[in-house]
C-alpha cells in the first residue's frame, strides 16, 4: 500500500511540473525558472537591472 501511496505522489507531482512547463511555452516564455527572473542574455540581450 505504500508503495502505491509513493507511486501515486510522484506520479501528481511530475504531472504538475509538465503542466507547468506546457503553459509557459504556451505563453511564450524563453527562460522557463530562469534565476535572472527571465531577465538574461539569451533572452532580452542584456536589458538594465539584470544580473549576467
């Protein structure tokens, strides 16, 4: 029964992540959980305020 319990948590969890990931290429987004706040060099070509 554990082991269910364990399987089905991880199993919710992943799922969330890929959901996650979905919707913010859906909406565009080039650095997704990027630290720099989607603020990098890849992304905006060094716009002020962002920390390369």
């Amino acid at each position: 029964m554990q082991t269910a319990i364990t399987i089905a948590i991880l199993a919710a969890v992943l799922g969330c992540a890929i959901a996650y990931l979905r919707r913010a290429k859906k909406k565009g987004r080039a650095c997704i959980g990027c630290p720099a706040g989607d603020c990098c060099s890849g992304n905006c070509g060094g716009c002020k305020g962002c920390h390369q």
